[in-house]
C-alpha cells in the first residue's frame, strides 16, 4: 500500500497501528483514475485535452501532470497510424449491422479490438519526469502487465518485432493477451495498453489482431481457467505502474539532486 501506515508495538504488548508523519520520498508518480465503461470517442476527447494541456505546460517551461486513466469501451476497433485496411476482415455494412465503430488513430500498431472485459490503460505521462524514452517507457508498461501475469500464475513475455505481452512463446499457439500502441509528443504519452481479462475473444475474428494472421489471442481468464474479477486485475495493473513508474521518478529526482 502506499497510505504510510506503520505498526507499532505499545510497552503494554499490544499492537496498533499509527500514522507515519514522514513525508514521502517524491511526489506520486501519476494522478490515477478508473473512467469505468466509457464510449471510445469520448475517452479519446479525454485523453486529446490532457495530453494538450500537458503539452502547454511543457511550452511555458512548466512540469506538466501525469495521468493514468482506466476503462473498458463499448465494441470498436481502432486502426493505428501504419495499420493496413485489409486488416479489417469485414465490412462496414457488418460493422454498422452491429453498431461497432471503426477509428482510425494516431498511435503505432495496426488494428485491435476493444470491448468489455477489457481492461485499457492509457498514461498521458511525460517521460521526462521518469528519466525514458519511447523505448524505455514501452517496456516499463509491458514490464507491468507481465507482473501481473505472473501474480496470476500465467508466463508472459514479449516477442521480437511484435510490441505487447504473449503466451505460448516458442510454441505453435502463440497468443497475445495485452496489446500496446502509443503515440507521443515532446515525450508526451497518449494511447497505451488493452489486456484482456474475460474479453469476448469472438470480436478478434473479424481482424487480424496487430496485422497477425499467424498468432492467436487469449485473455486472463482463459489462461487462468477460472473466473477472475476485474475490480482485482484493475487492482494489480495499478499497483505495478504505480510500483515501477514511481521507482523510475525517485530514480530520475535523485539524479538531479545536487
């Protein structure tokens, strides 16, 4: 936890718990929130006006806010920057027929899905503060995901020239469980991860996942073979993004101490 409650133990024997005065070591490393289930344009809107304003603040020499949002959307599929149409195995007819939107955005990767039972992760971070690069960040956030598969008794790992967390590696059924595309600006992030956990995998179909036509998909669940919570999972992603971006600010600021 990261409230700085301490025990204690009184000269009587028992045990109570008491308040640590002692100011943390640096600021947190993010301002945190959980947007729930939320349309997908109005989450881009979202992250498009912090992401603005954290720019601004970098223009005016001011040290902009960092933000980590969480939610699941309703069905879409979003299209990154380098991604191919012919990824898309269905028509717009059969999207429209299912009320499921297609964006084509500004982040790296090609197509992917996002629907509920999805948990999507997106940091507005400047990594300045953190002391990375666009390389550094990526894998301090499949870092992450790959704690939190291990807390969950699952071996992830990453493939080389395929960004994202997968199973199976070296196996016939490789299969991707967290996808991750970000963009970013002046070292300003938007765009970030989606990590199935019960995820109706069926949506996957109609695509080639990340341009794949050779590697499956999969999620929590399905790997754990047993019903998980998202309340939970929600609960160990934060936790390691806030375990190793906050290790990378005290690192950053203790480099800058005088």
């Amino acid at each position: 936890g990261y409230d700085g409650i301490t025990f204690a133990q009184r000269e009587d024997g028992f045990h109570q718990v008491e308040d640590n005065k002692t100011p943390l070591q640096c600021p947190e490393p993010y301002h945190f929130e959980d947007l729930g289930q939320i349309d997908y344009e109005k989450a881009l809107g979202l992250q498009k006006k912090l992401f603005e304003e954290s720019l601004a603040r970098k223009k005016e020499g001011k040290r902009p806010r960092n933000h980590l949002l969480f939610c699941e959307h309703n069905p879409v599929y979003t299209i990154g920057k380098h991604g191919k149409p012919q990824n898309l195995l269905q028509s717009e007819d059969w999207l429209c027929a299912r009320g499921i939107k297609l964006f084509h955005i500004e982040r790296g990767g090609d197509i992917t899905f996002h629907g509920p039972g999805q948990l999507v992760g997106y940091p507005i971070f400047d990594l300045q503060q953190y002391g990375m690069g666009i390389k550094d960040f990526v894998h301090t956030m499949e870092e992450c995901i790959i704690d939190v598969l291990r807390a969950n008794a699952i071996r992830g790992g990453r493939i080389p020239g395929a960004t994202g967390i997968w199973v199976g590696i070296g196996t016939e059924n490789e299969r991707k469980i967290c996808a991750i595309g970000v963009y970013a600006s002046r070292y300003v992030t938007m765009h970030g991860f989606a990590l199935n956990v019960f995820t109706d995998l069926s949506y996957f179909s109609a695509i080639n996942p990340c341009g794949f036509t050779d590697k499956g998909v999969t999620s929590l669940e399905k790997e754990m073979k047993t019903p998980t919570s998202m309340a939970l999972v929600k609960q160990q992603v934060e936790e390691a993004f806030h375990r190793r971006f906050r290790k990378a600010l005290k690192e950053t600021q203790e480099k800058k101490a005088p």
